[in-house]
RNA sequence: UGGGGCGUCGCCAAACGGUAAGGCAGCGGCCUUUGGAGCCGCCAUUUGUAGGUUCGAAUCCUACCGCCCCAACCA
C-alpha cells in the first residue's frame, strides 16, 4: 500500500484537502467542460481535493481495442491536466481462468504506444489479494459477510428476478466464528471449487440485483499467472475493485455506465470499512464507433475461429491492429477528444474516425508514387535505353521533409482507371488524343490504344513535350489533370492490403440470424500482388505511414522486405472523383482500389449496445 | 412489469432561466503540379411529445413516449 507517492511530488496525501484550505467555495468556471471535468473542477474549487489520481484498469485476458483507447485517454488526460496529479495502470487480474501474462505486455505496449505513461504505479489487483483477504475478515467480524454453502444454481433461482425480490441463504445466519473459521478453510483450501462462496450481507430484497448479498469470494483451484499457486480464494470485482481504488488513493474512479447499478455496492463496500482512502466512482459512456466492436470475448472468436489473421489483424478495432494498419497514435487520441465524454449511448461514425487519421497522416507523412493496378504506356518520343532523375518533393504540409529524386524513362506504369477510351464528363484523366500531366515529369499525350485479342487495353502509347520537364508548360497551357506514375523499369514490386470494414453492417449484430459470420463483411481484404512502386519506398522500415499520392496512405507491414514490400492501405484519400463519378451516374472508375468500404446503410435498432462482459471503462 | 440511466441537426456535442457553440458528414464556390490539402459560404425559428410556471424555458414543474443497462461463483 506504498501509494503515496505522487508522480509530482508533494500533494496531499490521498487528495483530499487539509482542513484549512477548504472553506468558501469558489466560483469555477465549467462552461464548455464535460460532466466529469466539470465535477472535477468542482471537486478542486470546493477544496475537496488537491489533485486527482485517476486509472486505467484492464482485466489481462485480451487486447485493448478502440474503447478502452477512450478510458485510457480520460484517465491520463486528466492526469496530465491537473496539476500534481497522477494516473495509475491498474491490471484487474482477479480472475486467474481467463487471465494471462501475454495480455498483461500487451496491454503495456498499447498503452505506452498511445503516448502515456504511469511511471512507478503500475498495479495488479492480485499485488492487494492479502490486504483484500483481511478486508473480508473484517466484514465478517462485523456480521456483514457470511460463507454460503449454496450451490451456484441455488444462489441463482433464490436471488428473485428483476420485480420479485430474492429469498434469503438458509446459512445467512452462521455466527461469526463460523464464518471466520469456515473463511479460513476456504482459504486453506479445503473445499471444492463450488461448494461454498463469501457473501455480504446486505438485503435480499433491494431492487438493485447487486446488493442482493452479492458474492465477494469464491473458489478457484487455479494457479494465477502472478501468484501462482499462493491462492485459491479469489475476489469478484465488485469487492476488489472499489478496495483497490482506496488503496491507491484513487480520487476519481471513472468507468463506463453498466456499472453504474453497482455503486451502491461500491459505496456500500467502502462505507463498512476503514480504508486510506474514499474514492468516488463515475460513470460514462461506453464508446461505440461504426462498423466496429467492442468485446472482448467477441473479438477473441474472430481471431480464433480465423476471421482474421490475429489480434493485430489490419482489421481488428484493436490498438495493436490500428498501430499496424498505420492509425498514429496522436490520430486516435485525438478522436478520442473529439467524440467527448458523455452519459448519452453513441455511435460514432467510422468517417470521423477516418478524418482524424488522414488529418495527421496529412501533416506527417511522406509522399510517394505507386501503382495499384499497372498499365503500361510507352513514351514514343522518349529515346530508348535513356534514364534522368526528377526532384519531387517529399510532404507539400512539411517543406522540413525535403526532396527525393524519381527515375523516369522511356516505359513507364499509369494507375489503370486514370484511363478511359470514352471518357465522361468530367473525367479529368487520360483518354485518346488528350494531354495530362504526369506528376513531377512532363506533360503526355495519348497517341494510341493497344489491346489485345479479348479486347482488352494492354498498353498505351504516348507522346511527351520535352519543354514540359517538371510539369509546367513554358507557354502557359493548362492540363485537366495529374497523374502518378512510375518508371517500369525501375520501380520495385509490392504486395498491397486493401482493407474494408471488419464488419458487413454498422451497428454489427452478432448475436442475431447467421450468427457471428453472418454480420463479418465478407470483402474486408483484397490483395493486390502487382503493385509497383518508386524505388525510394525502400528506404522506409515496416511501421512506417507513407502517402501514395492521389492513391491513399499506406503502412509498411512487417511481412514485406525491402525488395517486396508489403504496403497496408491506412486510409483511403478523400475521393471526390468517386462521388462526382457516382452522382453523374458514369459507370467510371470507382477511383483507386475501393474495397469494402463503409456501403453508408445505417440500420440499428435502438442505440447503444448490448454490455461488453468484459466492459472497457472500470 | 422492480431499479437505474439517457433523449439538442444524418452522426457526435455545447448551452447550467436571457433567446440553440463547435466538430464529422453533406451541399455550393475559390484555389491547386495529389479530383489530396487549404480557403469561403450554406446546413436546428427549435431541443422526444403534450401541458404548466415565467416578461422570458433546451434549461424549472407535471404527465406521457422512446432507447439503453441490471437477475456469471465475469469484469
């Protein structure tokens, strides 16, 4: 219980103000605050605490996913915000059957990614199972826990229903020296997994299910991936997690809103007991994001029955999966942002999420060229066998990026849809007889389609405008568009993942008709092998974000080298082609490599979602 | 049907009795060597509904309607 140091240094001890600090309330401004900063700047005014000690609290049995990334942010954001104050990494790790080590590093890493930091107070619930025990002992001096000999189906059909209230345990009424000793011998492990369970004593009436002697103890012969086999007794979490807020002198213990029917027992917990410290527990919002899902033990069926290729699948709403598909962190924090704390139920766009990963991919990231979808043009009036270097720049946002040199030559790869032999309206790329510009190069004209027996264009043939090296025409004419390219001979191969939504719908139901597979988007990646790209993309390591330019923003995987890189599609640029394209109702090119994207149906029935069991927020 | 929470623009979200911020999406336009970015403009006479209080109501009161959560020895 060494809690008291803050990050800091030198706050009041558990937060709570010394006695002549309070006094007359201050009037604080909170306009345009969320409900829990404005309690918070409430809380500092009044002189009710100093500072705040706030945690992220995960259970070790899976990856964090875009929902906790919300948690994770409030909680350290406050942190970071008050000063003095501190924010605590709290592993939840009570039950040892579900519970692993690879989770707990895993969760570390996502966490640390997303830029926080916990300094010294990384916790474990389990670090408290002795203080817990003698916390339980003391409720049963008092005559508030007692140790039931029901079995599980008898503490279930005697505990009512939601408008009938529960019966009590025949062994309610053990004396205290029974309990304490039968207590002991669960502790001792002389029973059986099952046949007996700590209880509070509270009302066996109350029209909140969870103070119906709610279960503080059970049994469970497993061997914990911390404590090994110390125990057998384990606390539920409605017992450890309010003992474990106090123990870390936690000020404000932020979770999301299918907790709220447990604060009475969270309060009812720490009001029989003595305790450093008392925590007061809020609740918000779960976050809920589009196309995505929050549960952990559905995401862990899709990596197991498959679906996807891991946790860090592309397409996962996971932290690890975002980091791999090329999500910044500072993306997702400011998402988070963003979409607010609030108690209302949500369901937050996936466009919006997408805005904020193009808006600082847009400032960082380098630009490059590569093709998608080959197609071949000849430049006839460039001489055979010749090859020059044209400077481009590298971030038109960051004139700090610099430059690059880009080979071009005589044969060279255009994006297939930037060529149409009937061009519609509107369509500002290449066609029969038409000028464009090729980007950083020159301006080319289309001298000749060439297909072959099925009818299908294999290859163009084009001129170019010497005068035009650069891309500006020395008289001054103008061309409709800009293409990307890239010199066949020397640009490289690359594998690209083209990713579309996990899920089919935007609010997936999983537990309706068909099931899981039924609600996964059957085309959530396309793979395209005959990628190419300039030679420079080489130079970047796997986890980096680059722009294709005109294409989208893509991350080097780690299954790529340097002569084959294996490119993840991050996002796809803002495409107003596409949208001119579908309004003018041409059959054109949808733009460069759509796959799977979000098909805009917004059915949900009813807002919100059914609770994660395993909720993100506590 | 017991208890609890929540209803402000298509999606988020401010407003704390003084006359509906902002963001996303969308729609126009400007600009552009990325149909990217950027810039400009438009986008709730009305806050779930119906009453009431008040000079004045999204904010207070009443009733109704709707959505979500709670009956794991999960968290």
């Amino acid at each position: 219980m060494s809690e008291e140091s803050s990050n800091a240094g030198r706050s009041g001890e558990s937060g709570v103000a010394s006695e002549g600090r309070s006094g007359a309330e201050k009037e604080v401004s909170t306009s345009g605050l969320d409900f829990i900063r404005t309690i918070i700047a409430e809380d500092l005014a009044s002189g009710r605490h100093t500072h705040v000690v706030t945690r992220f609290p995960p259970e070790p049995n899976g990856y964090l996913h875009i929902g906790h990334a919300k948690a994770i942010c409030l909680n350290f954001e406050l942190a970071d915000e008050i000063p003095n104050s501190r924010c605590h990494l709290r592993f939840d790790d009570t039950n040892p059957s579900t519970e692993e080590t690879e989770y707990v590093e895993g969760i570390q890493a996502d966490v640390r990614w997303l830029g926080f930091d916990w300094g010294e107070h990384l916790h474990f619930t389990s670090d408290y199972f002795e203080a817990l025990h003698d916390y339980a002992v003391d409720l049963i001096r008092q005559g508030k826990a007692f140790v039931d000999d029901q079995s599980a189906d008898e503490i279930r059909a005697n505990q009512g229903s939601l408008t009938e209230p529960g019966t009590e345990s025949p062994f309610r009424n053990r004396s205290v020296e029974e309990n304490l000793d039968l207590f002991a011998r669960m502790r001792a492990g002389e029973f059986e997994e099952g046949a007996c369970v700590l209880r509070a004593k509270i009302d066996m009436a109350s029209p909140v299910v969870a103070m119906r002697d709610p279960i503080l103890y059970r049994i469970q012969k497993k061997s914990h991936h911390r404590t090994g086999n110390a125990w057998c007794i384990y606390p539920m979490y409605d017992f450890a997690h309010c003992l474990s807020d106090a123990l870390e002198s936690i000020t404000h213990s932020l979770c999301t809103l299918e907790f709220l029917d447990h604060r009475p027992l969270y309060d009812w917990i720490l009001d029989q007991l003595s305790t450093p410290s008392r925590p007061r527990q809020i609740e918000f919002a779960r976050l809920n994001v589009g196309y995505m899902v929050t549960s952990k033990r559905l995401l862990r069926r899709v990596v197991e029955e498959g679906h996807v290729s891991g946790w860090d699948d592309p397409r996962m709403p996971t932290i690890a999966a975002m980091r791999r598909r090329g999500y910044p962190a500072r993306a997702i924090r400011e998402f988070c942002d963003a979409v607010g704390v609030a108690k209302r139920d949500n369901l937050i766009s996936f466009a919006n999420l997408e805005f904020h990963v193009r808006q600082v991919l847009n400032r960082e990231a380098q630009r490059r060229m590569g093709i998608l979808d080959p197609l071949k043009v000849v430049i006839e009036n460039y001489p055979e066998g010749e090859e020059e270097f044209l400077e481009a720049v590298n971030n038109p946002e960051d004139p700090a990026a610099g430059s690059r040199e880009v080979p071009f030559s005589r044969e060279i790869f255009i994006e297939r849809d930037d060529f149409m032999e009937e061009p519609p309206r509107k369509f500002f790329r290449l066609a029969p007889g038409r000028e464009v510009r090729l980007r950083y190069a020159y301006f080319i004209t289309c001298r000749e389609v060439v297909k072959n027996e099925q009818g299908e264009i294999i290859e163009l043939r084009c001129t170019y405008d010497p005068e035009t090296r650069g891309g500006d025409a020395p008289d001054g004419r103008k061309v409709k568009g800009t293409l990307h390219w890239v010199s066949a001979r020397h640009s490289i191969p690359a594998e690209v993942r083209l990713y579309g939504t996990l899920f089919a719908e935007e609010s997936p139901d999983p537990k309706g008709e068909g099931g899981l597979e039924a609600s996964l988007n059957p085309d959530s990646l396309e793979i395209r092998r005959d990628g190419r790209l300039e030679p420079s993309v080489a130079e970047f390591a796997p986890g980096e974000t680059i722009q294709l330019e005109r294409i989208g923003y893509f991350c080097l995987d780690p299954d790529g080298s340097r002569e084959q890189p294996v490119l993840n599609r991050t996002v796809t640029l803002r495409d107003t082609w596409a949208r001119v394209a579908k309004k003018e109702g041409a059959a054109g090119p949808q733009g460069h490599g759509r796959s799977g994207e979000p098909s805009g149906k917004r059915k949900r029935k009813g807002r919100g979602k059914k609770a994660d069991p395993e909720g993100e927020g506590r």
